[in-house]
C-alpha cells in the first residue's frame, strides 16, 4: 500500500471515529438529560413520598434537601447532561464493532450499565437508601434510571449514524472541533477511572488489548477475524462490568436489609 494510500485510509478512518464520538455524546447527552436529570428528579420525588414525611428538609447523601425543588435540580440536570455526554462517546465507541440489532444492543447495554451504575449508585453509608422507602422501590428506580440512559443511548446513537444521516453530512472542520471538545470529558472520566480502579489496573487492560491489535494486524490471517474479535470483545467487556456490578449491587443491598 503507498504511503498516498495509507495517509488516505487513516484520514478515513479518523473522520469515521470522529463521527461515532459526535454521534454518542450528543446521543448522551439527550439520554442524561431526561433520564439522569428530568428521570432522577422524579424518582427522588417519588420515593420522598413514599418515605416517612420526617425526611423532609434532610440533606441528601449528594447535597440536595430532601423534598425540596431548587437551584441544586438545575444542576443535577446541567451534570447528568454533561456526564451523559462523555459516556455517550465511549458507549460509541463500543457500539460499533457489536454485529447486532439495535433492540440486542440496547438489551445488552442496559443491563450491563444497570448492573454497574447501580452497584455505583446504591450505597451502604449515608441517608439516601437507610431513610428512604421502601428500599426495593428506591433500589429499582436507581438501577432503572442507567438502564433506561444506555437503552436510549443506543437508540439515539444508531439512528445519528444512519447513512446519509445528518451527521454523516457535517463538514470535516467541524469534526476536528468535536475531536478537540470531545477530548476534554472524556479525559475527565477516564481519569476518575483510573483513579477508582487503579493505575495498574488499567494500564493492564490497556496493555492486553493493545497486544492483541498488534497480533492482529501483524499477522494478515487474522485481520478477516479482527471484526469477530472486537464483537466478542466488548460483549465479555460489558458481561465483566454486569457481573461486577452485580456482585457489588448485592453486596449493598445486603448492607441494607
């Protein structure tokens, strides 16, 4: 392949990248919005209700009083938007190389993420799940709000990329701001990640998946199973982070009861 070639294929490459993450933060973005903002203010509306009137006017574990709209909503939904964003980039990213329906893939990411982001959400110390009842219905609403964040997202994501779609239409400068913009959350995430899971951790992780593109590409037999690959890949990806997530969703939910 000439070099004229190659700088060709990786330009396309990159323009094909740039769409995908314009496609999932703005796809995040609309899912954290309804369901992390608008959706995480009526649950916690409803469980207020349904709880004993005496937590009225508590502070809540993440600095909201209890029962009480105000400016603290606002932000709760400015929050939910952004951080659904920068997921949306990376859900994407592991999107794409799935060889399935949008149906299986909404499937499959809302369980992982209501298994994970609910074991990250549910906790043992605090007020939030000790005072608030009754815990299965303020558990199931916790966990359903990410699993309704991924399904959507999916959704969104799919048919933002759909051929001759608008974001296919968007001129190239455009993507390079994105690229640039795109940079910033996700930086931001991957550094919490990092710092939760440990530097070693992930340096691992990114080690074994960086020695296996590179036994890939080396070897020209397996480039036809690459595709496989990556869809088997990032399905034990999200089974990983489903059974973590549920390991330590029922290790809090004992806590609790």
């Amino acid at each position: 392949m000439t070099t004229a070639a190659t700088r060709s294929r990786w330009t396309t490459i990159m323009e094909l990248g740039a769409r995908t993450l314009l496609a999932g933060m703005i796809a995040g973005a609309i899912a954290g919005f309804l369901w992390g903002g608008i959706g995480g203010r009526i649950a916690m509306r409803i469980v207020f209700l349904t709880s004993n009137g005496s937590v009225a006017g508590l502070e809540s574990d993440d600095g909201f009083t209890i029962g009480v709209f105000s400016s603290a909503t606002v932000f709760l939904v400015a929050a939910t938007t952004v951080l659904g964003s920068g997921l949306g980039a990376m859900v994407a990213v592991l999107r794409t190389p799935l060889r399935t329906s949008t149906a299986v893939a909404a499937l499959v990411f809302a369980v992982a993420s209501a298994a994970f982001f609910g074991s990250a959400i549910v906790h043992t110390d605090g007020i939030d799940f000790r005072f608030l009842d009754p815990l299965v219905l303020t558990v199931g609403l916790f966990v359903l709000l990410p699993a309704a964040w991924a399904a959507s997202t999916i959704f969104f994501i799919d048919r933002l990329l759909r051929p001759k779609g608008r974001i296919s239409r968007l001129p190239k400068p455009f993507l390079v701001l994105v690229i640039t913009l795109a940079a910033i959350p996700l930086l931001a995430i991957g550094g919490s990640a990092i710092r939760e899971l440990g530097i070693i951790a992930v340096a691992i992780v990114l080690g074994i998946a960086a020695s296996g593109m590179a036994i890939v590409l080396r070897h020209s037999q397996l480039r036809s199973l690459a595709p496989t690959l990556a869809h088997w890949a990032v399905l034990a990806v999200l089974a990983a982070l489903g059974v973590f997530g549920v390991i330590g969703l029922a290790e809090d939910i004992a806590g609790l009861t």
